[in-house]
C-alpha cells in the first residue's frame, strides 16, 4: 500500500519532532517544517495529500497565508489547522480559505489520527480510503 | 448617604421655592391691603366729617330758626301784652306748632324778675339776676345758654332774646327740650354703634348720647383738639375699642357737634375683606406648599430613580467591559499555556509510546513509568480543559445562528438532569409559556447556560429541594428563570459571582467558568443573565433574551 504524504509544519520544534516520532513509529511517514515559507518550498516538489499546518508561527509566513499559497499550489490539497488559541475568526477564515477542519492544541494524537482519516477518506480515491482504513485501524489500536 | 444628598436637595428646592413665591406673594399682600385700608379708612373719616357737618348744619338751622322766632315775637308785642299769661301760653301753642321743642317761655324783666311764665314749672318771681345767662342776654342781645340744672333742677338750655322798650329791658326766654334737642343732634349718628351728642367748650355734654353718659357729664372728646375745620381722629377708649370721632363747631353756639363711629362696626367690611384676603392667601400658600412638596417630591423621585438606573447601567457596563478585557487576557494567556501544554501532550504520549517497547517492559520500574505519565496527562488535560472552558466549552466561541426553541432546550435539559435530581430528592418543576416564539441564536449555547445553571442549582441544593423552571414571553423578549431552594447566595458574593475563576466548590470540582461563560454566551446573543437572592431564600437566575426572527430559509 503506497503511503499518504503528510506535511506537518509547526514552529514549535519539540512538538514538531516528538509529533513526527510518533507518527513514524505508527507507520505513517511524514515531512515537516518548521515555517510557512519551508513549507511552499516543500509542497512546491511534493505532492501532500494532507497539510497539518500551525496557524499562529510568529515571524515570517503565518499559517493563514501559508495556507493561502499551498491552496494555489495544490487545491487537492488537505490542510487540517492547528491553533493553539481558539480565536474563531483566524478559524474561520482558514475554513473559507479552503481548510479541511481545524485542531485546538494541545491536541491528542487520536484526534489528529482521526482528522487524517476523515481527510484522506474525503479525496475519494480507492487508495486514499485504503489509507484512511488504514489509520482508523491504529486508532482503534491505540 | 446619597439618600441624604436627595433629601437636602429636595429640601433646598422646597425652601427656596416657597421663599421666591412666597416672599412676592406675602408683600403684595400687605401693600394690597394697606392701601386698601387707607383708602377705606380715609373714606370712612370723610364720611363722618361730612355728616358731622351736615348734623351741625341741621342744628345750626335748628337753633336759628329758633332764636328767629323767639326775636320776631319779642319785637312784635309789647311787654304789658306779653305779661299776659294767657296769651302767653297762646303764643307758646303756635310756636310748638310752627316750630316745635319748646318747653316753657317767660318774660323776665331787667332786674331778673321774671314777670311771666308758662310752661309745666312753677317759675314764676323767681330771680334769674344772679343766673350767669342773665348777664350775657342783657349784653348781647340774643343768647343760647350752655345745658344748666337751673331752678327746676333738670339740665335743659335756654334761648333768650332782649328787648329795649321805652328804656327799659325785659327778656324773652324759652326754655328748648332737651329730650326733642337730643334726639335732632342724634339724627346724625352712622350705623348701629355709632352716636352724636354735643359738647361745651368745657367739653361737657350738652345733649344725651344714645348710649353711655348723660347730660352735664363729661364727654368723651376733648374740644381743644378740634380747630375751626371739621376734624376727625381716632381714640382707644378705656374698654380698648377704636373710637372714630369727628367735630365741628357749630355757628350758632360754641357747641361741639360730635359724631363718633366704632372703628370695628365701620371697618366691618374692611375687616371682612382683610380676613377673606388673609384666607384666600392661607389657602394659596396651603396649595403652593402642597404642590411644590409634591412636584419637588416627584422631581426627586425621577432623579433617585435615573440616578439608580444610571448606576445600574455602569456596574453592567463595568462588568462587561470587566468581562471583555478578562476575554482578551483569557484569550492570550490560553494561547501562551495550550503552546506547551501541546508539546507536554506530545512528550508524554511519546513516552506511553517508547514504554510499550519491549526493553522498557522489562523494567521493574515499568508500571511506575506509566503511572507517572498517565498522571501527566491527566493532569495536562486538567489544565487543556481549565483553558478551554475559560474560552467557552466548545471549540466554537461565537454564537452561531440558528433557529432556537427555548423550550425544548429547557427541557431537554431537564430530561438530562431529571434522573440525578430525583436521585438527590431534588424536584424540577417547570412552567413553560405555550406561545413562546422561535428566536435566531444558538441553541447548543443555549442549552450550555441552562445545564450549567441547573447544574448549580442542584449543587447548592444538595440534597431535599426544589429547582423551578419558568420561561414566559414578552413584547420583545423571552424571559427564563431558575429558582433554587438552595441557602441563596450572600450579598458579598453576589457582585463577584460572574467574575471568571470566582467559585465556592473546593478545588477541582469547580473551575469557576461556569457563570462567567453562561454571562457571555447570553450577553453575545443579545440578552441578561441576572441573579437575585437572599441569603437563606435561595437564588433565582434570570435570563432575558431578544426575540429576534431566525432568518427565513
């Protein structure tokens, strides 16, 4: 089964490295980066089925206008938000700019697994179910 | 203490109001009546002037006449004719008839015998050399005497003329009727109380008041206050009654003709009027004082009661501009704290992560291990949710609009509690309005507030109680309260109660969010979350919120 390309970029490196350390051990490969403009440069030469992005990335590119870019670039693109204050109307907006749903940190890895799943299920492609399937199964496990 | 403010306040404006109305009122008053008074009492002085004159006048004519008639018989007859008694006594009938008031008439010849007499007194030989009219007639000519007792021992006057015949002198005297002169000189009298009488220069009266004094007594006016010119004055008698007198001296006589006037019967009227002023004046000031204590009472009243809505409407916007930069700061400190809560979270799953490989397994410290981070994360959690909760229960934080149905959101509260009520002997009675219409806000919110209101409603209660639930429609807005059986909540607190992180449950049970959330959540869809409570009488919340039309789909 061909693995689901995911991006998480966080500008909180412990959080960032301990998330992906997680999910490597669950068998689910991931890219990450810690700022918006690492992140255009690596959706630029990668095709990502889902993008987990931190909205609030103090200095340079924030997750809402990184979000803006990486849906020009690749509109098939899911991006699941991230925010560590619930301020509604950043959400809101990362909605209408095309998100896929948003987290509230601190977040628990079933959650994320979860959303994964509902975003990889929601691009339809016998694959994409099949991954999805695939990490529901992990969840369960957990 | 503000209490006392409006209350010298009120004060000041009766007292200064009064003083402005009443200071006019009372001034114009008294002018009023003084000129009033003067005028009237000028009036009444004139008139007693006027009739004292014309009283004077009417005896002046009277004596005249008189002395008229006495002069023409005397100048027609001889002295042998009028020694005649008979004829006498015939001339004494025409007089009366023609003139009247003539008591008696005698001849009395020049050595003051008098030779003749007719009248009802034995007069006749007596001597009247050594009676001091006798001279003044022989010298003058014609005399009108002062009131005397005289041989007949009776106050009367004479009227005597002299008449020179063949160088001889005899008199020809009559003797006037005091009662018939009295009564004349009365005539002139004003009103039930007032009298006219006249007196000598010696200021003994000459004819008989109608009411006190007699003849030949003194009168009550003393003649050398009065001139040449009718005078008028007033004196206080003995018995402290205003006497109005006015006198003028008559022509014919230096008699005083008086006339006098009760000041009170004569300023009656006056005193009438001063009286229905006096009245008409208390009255008004009776009015004024009413109406300015009233209006001010009112004004006062307004004022007090803006005053209080004013102080309202500041608390309430206190507590929310409170509540709004609590929000702000809630909303950064949250943000500052779910950062490393989230890499905590992570941290500690890695852990779980790596315990479950084998080498980690095999340690004696193993479930040690994995207590600990379980506990992390319990507690991390704890933290997550104090955090949450402080941003609103659920992830969303503004209302979303939809349509709401208040009741079905009371009851399904209710049916939500109703289970653990019953099994704490809480009983949830409600009283829901049939007509209650759809309004436009969030329903999920909605039904947050009331499961958090009953929630403590139960809580305060504990055990043996009862919640009631009553929502009722008004013109413009639902109205829903919850009332607790509860211990109430004390006045101390009650300003604090909507205050986040402000709780009375022991820690951990409570986070204090509760009332604070349900306060915004309402504020945000437009209504009040208010409480009332008494120590002791339990607590009621209420909720008010805006009927607003959900949107037409």
């Amino acid at each position: 089964m061909q693995e689901p390309n995911i991006l998480v970029v966080d500008d909180e490196g412990d959080f960032l490295e301990t998330l992906m350390n997680r999910l490597k051990k669950r068998k689910i490969a991931t890219a990450g980066c810690s700022s918006g403009e690492e992140a255009l440069r690596l959706v630029k030469e990668t095709p990502f089925d889902v993008v987990v992005l931190d909205i609030k990335m103090p200095g340079g590119m924030d997750g809402i206008q990184a979000l803006r870019e990486i849906k020009k670039i690749r509109p098939e693109a899911e991006v699941i938000l991230l925010t560590g204050h619930a301020s509604l109307e950043t959400s809101m907006e990362g909605m209408q700019l095309g998100a896929y749903d948003y987290l509230l940190k601190p977040i628990k890895l079933e959650d994320l697994l979860e959303k994964l799943a509902q975003a990889l299920e929601r691009k339809g492609t016998a694959a994409h179910r099949a991954q999805s399937d695939a990490i529901r199964h992990l969840v369960k496990k957990t | 203490m503000i209490r006392n403010i409006y209350s010298k306040l009120q004060w000041k404006i009766i007292v200064l109001t009064l003083l402005v109305t009443f200071t006019p009122l009372l001034l114009l008053g008294v002018i009023i009546y003084r000129q009033f008074a003067d005028m009237y009492t000028e009036k009444i002085k004139e008139q007693i002037r006027f009739r004292a004159e014309s009283r004077a006048d009417a005896v002046d004519l009277f004596l005249t006449e008189r002395t008229a008639i006495l002069g023409v018989i005397a100048d027609t007859d001889s002295l042998l004719a009028m020694n005649e008694e008979a004829d006498l006594a015939h001339k004494l009938t025409i007089m009366n008839q023609r003139a009247g008031a003539f008591v008696d008439l005698g001849i009395i010849d020049q050595n003051g015998q008098q030779t003749a007499y007719v009248g009802p007194y034995n007069l006749k030989g007596k001597n009247y050399y050594e009676q001091p009219w006798f001279g003044q007639v022989m010298s003058k000519g014609v005399y009108i005497s002062d009131v005397y007792l005289g041989f007949r021992q009776a106050p009367h006057f004479i009227i005597a003329v002299r008449r020179q015949e063949q160088q001889k002198n005899w008199i020809l005297r009559a003797t006037i009727d005091p009662d018939i002169f009295s009564r004349i000189v009365q005539l002139g009298h004003i009103g039930k109380t007032g009298d006219a009488f006249l007196v000598n220069r010696e200021g003994l009266l000459q004819t008989k008041p109608r009411f006190t004094g007699n003849i030949l007594e003194p009168g009550p006016v003393n003649p050398v206050h009065f001139g040449k010119q009718t005078m008028s004055f007033e004196q206080t008698g003995s018995d402290q009654r205003q006497t109005l007198f006015a006198g003028t001296w008559l022509k014919a006589k230096d008699w005083l003709l008086v006339i006098s006037g009760d000041v009170e019967a004569d300023m009656a009227e006056l005193f009438a009027t001063r009286n229905m002023q006096i009245l008409i004046i208390g009255l008004g000031i009776i009015a004024i004082v009413a109406t300015t204590v009233f209006t001010t009472r009112m004004m006062v009243n307004q004022l007090v009661q803006t005053g209080t809505r004013m102080k309202e409407m500041d608390a309430q916007l206190v507590q929310s501009d409170k509540l709004a930069a609590l929000g702000k700061m809630a909303a950064g400190v949250a943000h500052e704290i779910n950062n490393p809560l989230a890499v905590i979270l992570q941290k500690t799953g890695w852990l779980q992560d790596l315990l479950e490989e084998e080498e980690f397994q095999k340690s004696a410290n193993s479930e040690e291990f994995k207590n600990s981070v379980k506990k992390i994360e319990e507690h991390v959690e704890r933290a997550r949710k104090v955090v949450h909760n402080m941003l609103g229960y659920a992830r969303r934080m503004e209302p979303r609009l939809e349509d709401v149905d208040v009741n079905q959101t009371i009851n399904q509260t209710v049916d939500l509690l109703e289970n653990f009520a019953r099994g704490n002997n809480i009983d949830i009675q409600t009283d829901l309005a049939g007509n209650l219409p759809i309004i436009a806000g969030d329903q999920a919110q909605l039904q947050q507030v009331v499961l958090n209101l009953m929630n403590n409603a139960i809580d305060a209660i504990g055990k043996d109680g009862t919640i009631s639930v009553k929502s009722t429609a008004g013109k413009s807005e639902i109205r829903l309260t919850i009332a607790d059986s509860g211990p109430g909540i004390p006045e101390s607190l009650q300003k604090k109660i909507f205050d986040p992180f402000f709780t009375t449950k022991s820690t951990g049970k409570g986070t204090g969010l509760g009332l604070w959330i349900s306060y915004s959540i309402i504020e945000k869809m437009g209504g009040t979350l208010s409480l009332q409570s008494r120590e002791g009488e339990g607590a009621t919340f209420t909720i008010t919120l805006p009927i607003v039309q959900p949107a037409k789909k």
